[in-house]
C-alpha cells in the first residue's frame, strides 16, 4: 500500500467513539434521584471520591454528570457555553418566582437584560450604595449594645438575614421593607424551602399538586409578586427616580434598541436582586461568623485590621481596599460556604469532557461545594485558611474558584455583595465578638442557596469586655 493510499483508508476509517464516563453506583429505578433529594451534598462529595473528575449518574430518565476538573468548568461556561443551556428543573422551578429575570433567563432576552442593568452595577456606583449598607449595620450594632452586655444568645443568621434584607431594599427601592420583613422574609422562606423537594420530585410538575406544602409555596410567590408589583407601580408616579437599583433600571436603556423594561420585566428582575441581594448575602455573612467563631487567631487578626484601618468609626466604600483581611476571610467563607453551591446545565448537542462522551440532552452539575474542597486543587481543603487569599499568595484557578460563577453568566452583583460582606462585618466587628453556642448543631442545607439548616445560635458581648 502506497502513501497515498494509506492515508486515505486512515481518513476514511470511523472514529472511536468517546467511552462513557464512570457511573456512579447505588440507586434504584430511578437512579441517583433520591440520592439528591435526601443528601445533594454528601453526593456530590461522594461521587467525585469514587469516579475522579467527572461522574454519570441517573436521574430517572435522564442522564447527569458531575463535574470536578477545572477545564470541564470552563468548557461549559465559557469555551463552549452556546451548547449549555439552562433548560433544567431547577431553573424552571426558580422561573415560578424570578420570571425571567438575569438568573434564568436566556438567549436574546437575557442579553438585553444584560445590557440594560450592567450600568447599574459599575462599581462607581455600588459605591454610592455603601453608606446604606453601613448605616443599616450601624442600626443594628446599636440595637445589640443592650443584649451584648448581658451576654445574650441570638439567631445570628436570623439577624443576618433581617440586616440583609433591609440592605437589599433601601439600595434596590429606596424603602426600608423591615417593617414587611415578616411577611418577605415568611415568604421568602416558604418558596425556598419548598424548592428543593419540588426539583429532586420523581412526580411530573410537582409544583401543582395541591398539598400544603405547595399552597405554601403559591402564596408565598404571590405575596412576593404583590408586594413588588406595589412598589413598581408606586414609582412609576414620580417624576424624578431615586438614585437606587429600581431608579436605574426605570431609567435604563438598550443601547441599541433605546427601549426600556416593561414592569412585569422590572418585576423579575427586583424580585431576581431581592434573592441574590438578600438570601446570598445573608448566607455569606452567616456563614463568615460562624468561621471566626470556630478560628479565633483570624478573628483576632480581623479586630486588629479594623483597629488600624478604622480607628473607631464607621467604615466608608473607600475603605474596602485597605481592609485586606477582612476581605480574605470573606473569600475563604465563600470557598468553604458557597451561597450558590451549585450549577446546572443541560447540553444542547453532544460533547466531550474529560475524553468523555456528554450526550445531547444530558444534564451536567458543577457544585462549588465540592469543587472547592477538592483536594487535588486545595491544600488541607476542609480548612479555614484566609491567606489562601493575600496578595503574595498565588492565585487560585479561576475555575476552581468560582462563587459567582464565571464567563458571560458571572453574577452581575458579585462586587456588590462582596463590598457589603466586608463593610458590614467591618461594622459589627468592631464593636462586638460573637461566639458558638456549645451543643447547637450547625449544619449546611443546600436549597437555591446554601444556609445553616437550624440557624447560627451565637452568644454577644461587647468587645470591652
């Protein structure tokens, strides 16, 4: 056989096909779905120890597969992000209450969107938002002065979530909705609870079933929907917007088309912000006390940065540079506490990842929890460690460090909430310690965000003290 002729028969010889990734084991007929349900992250914990880098799992009729390799990550988010949409479960539930919003939306209508709320997130302008976030702490760091110093126990993720979702309302409305904090944080919490069971459900639409849990669910998104369809339709009556989210998304324009949002457009998107701005935050800081609490050499190094930085007053947006530490543990808390712990995707046409064959339709997971705690990419992965995170140190993989996501889809919010992370923890810290309660059990619960389960008991005293 001449050259020529050799090389054609190669060129004309089939492909092997990509061999299919290890499965996973254990499940029943419908596979791995109430692996999922019952434990989401002991699973995906699980399946990377015992398949490596990318694990098939079944999921009724569909097939999934878990994702752990850095470059897997990035194929799907950014190198080949056009073939992975977000048709899946859990972002179909999450459309119940956030429409079509940033976070689920998709195609031409999230890239307008997108192009229409990025002004509003400049950094210029999460700036301007600063003294609010600040003023709110300082509120209520003063309304601790008197349980401090008796030494109360409190609900510190219980308060993290009151400040947050004051934060979150003043800097997207303009309007303190603590005094519906009752009725958005009820509600809030009914939709969120009930997320979980409705996307690992073996039912079809579980959502209209008509049991408790479900009419729970329903009057909680109505209770949302109401209460920001309100405060849209009362500022499309003035003249002149406030210089918070709303004003400039009211204001805003496609810059290549010049139209603007409807309001049921300004409604995904508020309620969208609400979540992220509020439930993201909240879980953040939650998680960031409990970490000092367990590590009190970086608490003390926290108080001693804010000492030097601060001096006693109140924290600005200017400061955020300065107050490095403070920053670093926030970075760490969010490595080992991820609030959005989990990404799923649904390939539109077969691929490959890690040599291995992805099937059209597939559904591919990229949990930040497990990612994150990897130990071929972290050193003492389980371990607290905020210089991982300083200046000098090298820097880790952008996709093996992902809390807000990464490529086009990243958080639009991600300064945001990382500025608001640091500046209230800058003001409580100063003035007050907060520690463990001994006995209070202190475990994640994966929903659409990441919380402790039971709350954060933790006893308050005055830093005096």
């Amino acid at each position: 056989m001449n050259a020529v002729t050799e090389s054609t028969s190669l060129a004309q010889r089939p492909r092997k096909a990509p061999p299919k990734a290890p499965l996973l084991s254990g499940g029943g007929l419908l596979g791995h779905v109430f692996f999922m349900r019952d434990d989401p992250l002991g699973t995906f914990l699980h399946a990377r120890e015992a398949c490596g880098p990318i694990a098939r799992v079944r999921l009724g009729p569909l097939t999934g597969f878990f994702l752990y390799e850095p470059a897997d990550v990035e194929r799907v988010l950014t190198t080949n992000a056009a073939n992975y949409g977000k048709s899946t479960r859990g972002y179909d539930k999450l459309r119940l209450l956030l429409g079509d919003g940033l976070v689920t939306s998709q195609g031409e209508h999230w890239l307008r969107q997108r192009r229409i709320a990025q002004p509003a997130f400049l950094r210029k302008r999460v700036a301007g938002l600063a003294d609010r976030m600040v003023d709110a702490a300082a509120d209520m760091a003063d309304a601790w002065a008197e349980p401090a110093a008796r030494g109360a126990e409190i609900d510190a993720h219980d308060a993290m979530n009151q400040l947050a979702l004051r934060i979150a309302g003043e800097t997207l409305f303009s309007t303190d909705v603590t005094g519906e904090a009752g009725e958005i944080g009820t509600s809030m919490l009914g939709v969120l609870t009930q997320f979980n069971r409705l996307v690992a459900s073996p039912l079809p639409w579980p959502e209209r079933w008509p049991t408790p849990a479900n009419l729970r669910f329903w009057r909680g998104v109505r209770t949302l929907h109401r209460v920001v369809d309100g405060l849209i339709a009362e500022r499309r009556g003035r003249s002149e917007q406030p210089a918070d989210l709303l004003g400039l998304f009211m204001d805003a324009r496609d810059p290549e088309t010049g139209e603007g949002m409807t309001d049921r457009q300004l409604r995904d998107e508020a309620l969208t912000m609400l979540l992220a701005g509020h439930e993201t935050t909240a879980n953040g800081l939650s998680w960031t006390l409990h970490l000092l609490a367990q590590y009190p050499d970086a608490a003390r190094r926290v108080e001693a940065e804010l000492d030097r930085v601060l001096a006693g007053r109140l924290p600005t947006a200017a400061d955020y540079g300065a107050l490095t530490f403070t920053h670093q543990v926030v970075q760490e808390s969010l490595r080992l506490y991820p609030p959005v712990w989990l990404l799923a995707r649904r390939a539109m046409a077969d691929d490959v990842l890690s040599g291995y064959h992805v099937p059209r339709g597939s559904l591919v997971f990229m949990s930040q929890y497990a990612i994150h705690r990897d130990p071929r990419l972290w050193s003492d992965p389980e371990g607290f460690d905020p210089d991982r995170f300083a200046p000098d140190a090298p820097a880790p993989g952008r996709f093996a460090y992902f809390p807000f996501s990464r490529g086009q889809r990243q958080c639009i919010g991600d300064h945001f909430a990382q500025m608001e992370m640091v500046l209230v923890l800058a003001t409580l810290l100063q003035r007050y310690r907060l520690a463990s309660v001994p006995g209070h059990p202190v475990v994640p619960e994966p929903s659409v965000t990441l919380r402790p389960r039971d709350g954060l008991r933790m006893r308050l005293s005055p830093r005096a003290a």
